[in-house]
C-alpha cells in the first residue's frame, strides 16, 4: 500500500509533472475545510482552459458555486443517487459500498461544474466530423489539466457523477444544449492518500499497467483465431 503524499504548500513549484500524476488523487474524505483561494482558483481554471481541444474549440465553461444553499441542494440529490445505486447491489457488493464515501461537495466548499457546449466552433469542427465524442474528451482533457495542476497547489479533487443531468441543468440553469460533464469538489486537502479509495476499501483492485498494453494489435494472431477478447 502506498504511502499518503504530504500536501505541497501554495504555488507548489517544487512538485514535477510525474510527482503530480503520481500524487493525484481523486479526494472525498481529505477536505481540510477552508476555501481555496481566489489567485490559486483562477490558476487551475487557467491550466483547465489550457487543454487541447478538438478543433481548437474550447468547448468547455466553468460555473464555480460556492452559495452554501446550492451546496446542499446539490448533496442531497447526490445522497439519494448514491441511495439508489446502493439499493441496486447484492448483498455482498453493498456491504463493501457501505463505507465508500463518493462526494465531498458541502466539505469541499467549493463545485466547479465543467460543461459541454457542442455548437463551439460552428458547423465545421477540424477534427470532430467522424468521431462526434472528440468535443467531450476535450472537456475531460481540460478536467485533467485542472486536476494536476491542483495536485501540485496542495489542493484536492473529486468528480462526482452521481447525478442525474437534468436536476444539474435546473439547479445551476444550464441551458438544454450545454451539457454538465462533471461536478469538481475542490478545496485544500489535508493529504493526498497512497492509494484510491476504491482500492482501500476493497470495491475494485487497480488493473495493471502490463494488461493494459498492446504491441502492434490490440488481439494477438492467435487470440483474433480464437475469438477471444
Ligand atoms: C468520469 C469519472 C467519474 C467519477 N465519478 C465519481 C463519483 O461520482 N464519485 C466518486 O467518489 N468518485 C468518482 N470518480 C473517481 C474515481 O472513482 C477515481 O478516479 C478512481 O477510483 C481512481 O482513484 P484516483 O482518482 O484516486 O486514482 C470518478 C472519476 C471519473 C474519471
């Protein structure tokens, strides 16, 4: 089990890219419970907007939510997500789920909902034509960008996706064409832990680095022969 990463003071210029990646950690439990500072908000936001992008579209907006109401509001509709998902295991699945906690967002203090706005860029994206998700992993790219440079400031992040978008859209007033990619919990962090949650509790072991390269095809001669995947 790894060893929990010290959290860097502010501007976090010592932490190289690789100690970044190796540090990331998507955080819920860890919030220190202040909120992060203006100057350092508005260099991650400046890294996020920094991400390639397909077609050089910028795809991407930023609605950063600190009202305590909409904080709550947002909590509760998550508990009851996290309820339902709950409800849907078997017995054996929900006893490890139990203690696995999966928001921070009241702890936090701070949202930074990303969204996705197709109709950057016009009619003709460079590079969207036949892959149409290429818009949404530019989003991600820029949620990545965010979360490192996060990391290297000492402060943490935690994607929550249990929501349904349409409670999003209605809370935050997101037009029907902007789509919400993600909710960000973002705030200083005590620590960064050695190993994800999941891992900790149990849900699910990390897939190694070996199983997940391929060299020259995705299906050796005789796993393509044998119609294994
Ligand atoms: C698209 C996406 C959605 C996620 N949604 C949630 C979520 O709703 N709640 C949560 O606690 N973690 C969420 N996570 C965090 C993952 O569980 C976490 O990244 C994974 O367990 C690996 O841990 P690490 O990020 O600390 O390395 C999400 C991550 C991604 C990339």
């Amino acid at each position: 089990m790894g060893e929990p990463h010290p959290v860097m003071s502010s501007a976090g210029t010592t932490m190289t890219l690789y100690e970044a990646i190796a540090t990331r950690r998507d955080v819920r439990n860890e919030f220190r419970g202040d909120v992060i500072e203006e100057e350092v908000l508005l260099r991650l936001l400046r890294a996020a907007h920094a991400a390639p992008s397909v077609g050089h579209t910028r795809p991407w907006d930023f609605v950063v939510v600190r009202a305590p109401a909409t904080l709550t509001r947002f909590a509760a509709h998550v508990a009851g997500c996290r309820e339902d998902f709950a409800r849907s295991l078997p017995p054996d699945r929900a006893e490890t789920f139990g203690p696995i906690v999966i928001d921070g967002i009241e702890q936090s203090g701070t949202g930074i909902v990303v969204t996705y706005d197709p109709s950057r860029g016009g009619s003709h994206v460079l590079g969207r034509r036949t892959i149409d998700e290429t818009g949404r992993l530019s989003v991600a790219l820029a949620i990545e960008n965010l979360w490192l440079a996060a990391t290297a400031e000492g402060i943490g992040v935690g994607w929550v996706s249990f929501y349904h978008k349409a409670f999003l859209r209605e809370l935050l007033s997101i037009p029907d064409d902007i789509e919400p990619i993600a909710w960000l919990c973002v705030g200083p962090v005590t620590q960064f832990r050695g190993v994800p949650d999941l891992e900790h509790f149990g849900w699910r072991a990390g897939r190694p680095l070996e199983a997940a390269v391929h060299r020259e095809t995705y299906r050796t001669p005789s796993e393509a022969a044998s119609g294994e995947q």
